[in-house]
C-alpha cells in the first residue's frame, strides 16, 4: 500500500515537472513550481496584524484557514500598488505553510523544461537574487523563476507560523 502511494506521488510530481504558474509584476514575468500552488483567489479584505514586516500585509481567512498575505511588490522593494480587479492572491504551501503572495496578474501556466533554464547571474545591483533560482528561457522571452523555499528565510516562516 505504502509503496502504491510513493508511486502515485512520484507520478503526480513528473506531471508538475518544469512546469511554472506565470504572474506579472510592472511589466516583469516571474514564475513558481506549479507543485507548491494550491489555488490562486481574488484580492480580500485582509486583516493586519501589527510587528509584522512591512511586506506582509496581514492575514485572510479562506474557508476557515488563516493565512499570512505576503505583498511580492514589496518583497522585491517595487513601488507599492493599489490592488485592482487584476490583483491575485497566489497560496502556496511551503513546509506546510500556507502563504499568500499578492500579486499584479496572474497570466498562466507554461512549460520550461531544465535545458532551458539557465542560473541567474552573480549581480550585486541591489536586488536580491536569493528569490531567483532560475531565469527561464521562452522564445525570446525570459521569465524569472522564483524560488518558493527563499523567498522566506526559516527564521520568517517559523515566526509566520508562530503569529498565526
């Protein structure tokens, strides 16, 4: 039975392989694992929680669940953005951690296989590359594929989980 389980998760994790939810920010494409995506909402009324960081704006409840609402704009230190009928909410799961990101739009999913994936480049200009784990190449498109497991550090998640 165990091993009838591995099996189907193993299955399910090819199916997710290489592939990227889309979503906009300004005019730039980024991308997250299409495995750590558990739905995509509507911008809510979000509840603030005070002695958070600036970019977390707070908590939702989502069908009895709560769930910290991340602002991505603010995270990479964009300019800030009033949310409009576009506006989503990406949940993802990070080590049984539901997080909300806020994002512009959300465009849709596509296929990046690894031969088209190249690292990012080693720049200090500012912005933190930790979030980047790879930069996508799509025709002449490059998209920004970010990595869900650093866009918070242990120590943010394990006080995100102790806020809530």
């Amino acid at each position: 039975m165990t091993d009838l389980i591995e099996e189907r998760l193993e299955i399910e994790e090819d199916t997710q392989k290489g592939r990227f939810l889309m979503f906009l920010l300004d005019k730039e494409s980024y991308g997250i694992e299409i495995k750590y995506v558990t739905e995509i909402i509507g911008i809510q009324p979000i509840t603030e929680i005070p002695q958070l960081p600036q970019y977390v704006k707070g908590i939702i409840n989502l069908r009895g669940k709560i769930i910290p609402i991340m602002d991505v704009r603010i995270r990479f230190k964009k300019e800030p953005r009033e949310y409009n009928d576009r506006t989503c909410v990406i949940i993802i799961n990070i080590n049984n951690i539901s997080i909300g990101l806020i994002v512009d739009s959300v465009s849709e999913v596509i296929a990046i296989f690894d031969e088209n994936i190249v690292k990012p480049p080693q720049i200090n200009n500012g912005f933190n590359s930790r979030y980047i784990k790879g930069i996508g190449k799509v025709g002449n498109d490059v998209k920004l594929l970010l990595d869900c497991e650093k866009i918070f550090t242990e120590d943010e998640l394990q006080d995100l989980g102790k806020s809530l």
